[in-house]
C-alpha cells in the first residue's frame, strides 16, 4: 500500500511580541539580529527565535514526518500577507517589518487573500492525494475557515492538541520527533476545538533531560555551533537574549521544571560561572554535557572582524581569553568536549 503524501501547515509565530520587538531593534546585537540586518535569515529560524518552544517544536516535528510529493516542500508557514512560505526561505528585516504589519484576520485581505491563493496553488501541484496537517489552533477560524475552504476533508489536526497550551504542544512535537513517534489526526472539519487539558508529558525515563554548556571566548563559533547541532531539541538560553540574570534563572527554572532540554550559550569562562548551572542541573536529574571551544585568540579576533554588523570591542575578547578557565569533569560535567573550527568553517568535536 503506497503511503499518502502528507505536508504539514505551521502557524505564524506573533512578531508583534516582546520577541519580535526585541529582534527588530534597532540596537539589537545578538546574532540573529545582525544576521537580520545584514541581509536576511530564514523564516523558520526567525519564529524559533520569536516562538521559542512551540514553533521549535512545529519545525523538528513537521521535518521528522512530512511526506510530501516529490519536489514539493514539506511543510509551510501561514505568513500573514506574505501567504504559505518554506520554512527555510529567507526573510529580510524589511519583509520582517511587512509582515508585522499584517493582522492575522479574516476581514483583511491582506491576510487571507494570499493565504487562500498559496492554498489553492499547493493543492493543484501537490494533488488530489495529498493531505495536510495544521500545526496551530483549531479554536479560532483564522486559520482554519480558509484552509478549510480549499482542502476540506484532506485538513488534518492532531488530535492530542486538544486541551494543551501552545507550551505543552511544543514539548510534545519535539519528543515525538525526538522518539520518532507520530501523532494521530482527525478531520480538522470534525475535531473537537476545545477539550479537557490532558494530563502532564511524563518525564523522559530511558535518557536524562540534557543541560548543555557552551564554554569560550567571543567568536568562537559557539552559537553557530548551537544552530548546527541544537535547534531542533535544545532551548537555547542567553545573556545577550535575555539580558538580566534573573530571566535567565527563570528560564533555566522553566526548562528543568518540564525536563526540556536547554543550551547555555554565554562565554561561561570560569568555573564559578558554570558552577550554579552545574549544581541546579544536578538537582533536577539533568545530564550535564559541556562543550569547550579551545580557539585562537587571533582566529577569533579575524572571525569577529568578518561580522557586518555584530562586532564585539577587541578588548572584551582579549579580557575573556585571559580570564578563560578550560572545564574539568571534576566540576560535575557528565561528558566534556572540545571543539574546533577550520578554516572552512567546519566543525571538530572531540572527547
């Protein structure tokens, strides 16, 4: 029996949040933002971002199980004013700005005029056979009514969505991608809108939730580092993000409280920096991973020059590489790493 093509359909993030206003600043410095500024960062990393968990979960879910017609992608996102998108399809900061402008509402046609255009076009190349799947709310219309319009009995949700918040929804979309477990759906024309909420996702029992930190010095590669190897499992917590100590100790709380996976991507260059990581990941069971990238001072410095915009002062660099205290297991890593960067940009892991 051949297997129906199957193509998922990702709810917008909100761009009009602190998040989204966060990475629309002006002063904005992280690297997502200069990489923004610069010249343009794809859609699905750009919700991530805004979203966090949820649209991380979506992304990673959506990539374990899409099973679209040959030459199609996998899974688009509902993109107000700008209709159905490939995750992976550039963003400039300009159509960031438009695309923030545009209600997410059935009345203007900004919103739904291109939303049903990209509908249709989908449907005459991907088939008759295919089905889809909405990765969003069934409880408002907004998105439902038009993509109902156009796909009809072939608009698919999942069924245990109901009753969970956008938090828990994310949770379980990435241990099922994680786990390799897919979801059941129903009729998104029948499916109940509404439900009792169900009840917590257990705990992992065969792997330890994993805390992991990123240790070294300003361009060292870290958070490129993270993108490559975490951004579909791991919430990625960070000063330059966050900005305060106690929104990241919210976060980190947050994390270990659900048994979520998290990256800890700041310099961490002392131990003493690492320490209350290290005590709190102990406490709730955390497996403790630590990545040490042992990096030229000069190499990072000539990375850093490369940045347009983005660029860290010299001397902070400089002050961090001569603070830099290389991590010991003794300090309660469970695995220690040390990684490398070629001068292609590749990255070397080793024990």
């Amino acid at each position: 029996m051949v297997a129906l093509a199957l193509i998922f359909l990702l709810s917008p993030a909100n761009t009009g949040g602190v998040r989204g206003a966060m990475l629309l600043g002006e002063r904005a410095d992280f690297d997502l933002a200069a990489k923004l500024r610069g010249g343009s960062a794809p859609l699905g990393e750009i919700y991530a971002f805004i979203s966090e968990l949820y649209f991380r979960g979506k992304l990673a879910y959506a990539r374990a199980f899409a099973k679209p017609p040959e030459g199609i992608p996998g899974s688009f996102v509902i993109t107000p004013g700008r209709g159905l998108l490939p995750p992976e399809l550039p963003i400039t900061i300009d159509e960031l700005r438009h695309i923030a402008s545009v209600r997410i509402d059935l009345d203007d046609p900004r919103y739904s005029a291109p939303l049903e255009r990209d509908a249709r076009i989908l449907d005459e190349i991907a088939g008759p056979d295919c089905r889809y799947v909405l990765l969003g709310s069934l409880a408002t219309v907004k998105y439902i009514e038009p993509l109902l319009q156009v796909f009809g009995e072939r608009l698919l949700f999942p069924v245990e969505f109901a009753g969970r918040g956008d938090m828990s929804r994310g949770g379980l979309m990435l241990r099922c991608a994680r786990e390799g477990v897919e979801l059941s759906y129903g009729r998104a024309d029948q499916e109940a809108r509404h439900g009792p909420r169900p009840e917590r996702l257990p705990k992992p029992r065969a792997i330890a939730p994993e805390m992991v930190i990123l240790i070294g010095i300003q361009a060292a590669g870290k958070t490129s580092f993270y993108r490559e190897r975490f951004f579909d499992t791991h919430v990625r917590i960070s000063l330059d993000l966050v900005k305060t100590r106690e929104r990241e100790r919210t976060l980190i709380a947050a994390c270990l409280a659900s048994g979520q996976a998290f990256v800890i991507d700041n310099t961490n260059t002392l131990a003493a920096d690492r320490a209350p990581y290290l005590t709190a990941a102990k406490q709730a069971g955390f497996r403790s991973v630590g990545y040490f990238f042992n990096t030229e001072l000069r190499a990072a410095i000539a990375r850093n020059n490369k940045r347009q915009p983005g660029k860290i002062p010299v001397p902070a660099i400089i002050r961090s590489h001569k603070r830099l205290e290389p991590p010991t297991v003794a300090e309660g890593f469970d695995v220690l790493y040390t990684v490398s960067l070629d001068p292609e940009n590749r990255f070397t892991v080793e024990p």
